[in-house]
C-alpha cells in the first residue's frame, strides 16, 4: 500500500504541476499562509496535498490527512 500511496502523490503532484491552479485556494489567518492551495491525492481522497504554485515552480508544503488541524499543520517549525 505504502508504494501505490507515493504512486498516486507522484501522479497527483504531476497533474497540479501541469494545472495548478485547479487546487482549492485556502484562506488561513495569519500572512504566512497566504496563496496555498489543495488538492486531494489521487485515489487516496482522504489525504490533501497542501502547495503554493508560481510561475517558476510548484512548492509542496505537506501532506495532511483530512481530520489534521491544517493551519498549525502548515506552519513550518524553526
């Protein structure tokens, strides 16, 4: 299962690369989580894939289960 889960994240994170704008624009408080964007894991629909797209490149933030708290999910650690 744990190869055909990264299968599918590979497929999708192509397919966003190709559309990225298709991805749901989220709106968190807070201005270190503007302009992400999600979108569900192929096959796996309970997983989101959270990213930022620009025209340079698409930035993969995480992948989170769909019952994570996502703004504190989101924020990165230092």
């Amino acid at each position: 299962m744990a190869l055909r889960f990264l299968a599918a994240i590979d497929r999708t994170v192509e397919g966003l690369a190709g559309q990225p704008m298709k991805g749901r624009l989220r709106r968190f408080r807070g201005s270190d989580l503007k302009s992400i964007r999600s979108w569900r894991v192929d096959d796996f629909e309970n997983y989101l894939i959270f990213y930022r797209a620009t025209k340079e490149r698409l930035e993969v933030l995480r992948i989170k289960h769909g019952a994570m708290d996502f703004p504190q999910a989101l924020r990165r650690k230092e």
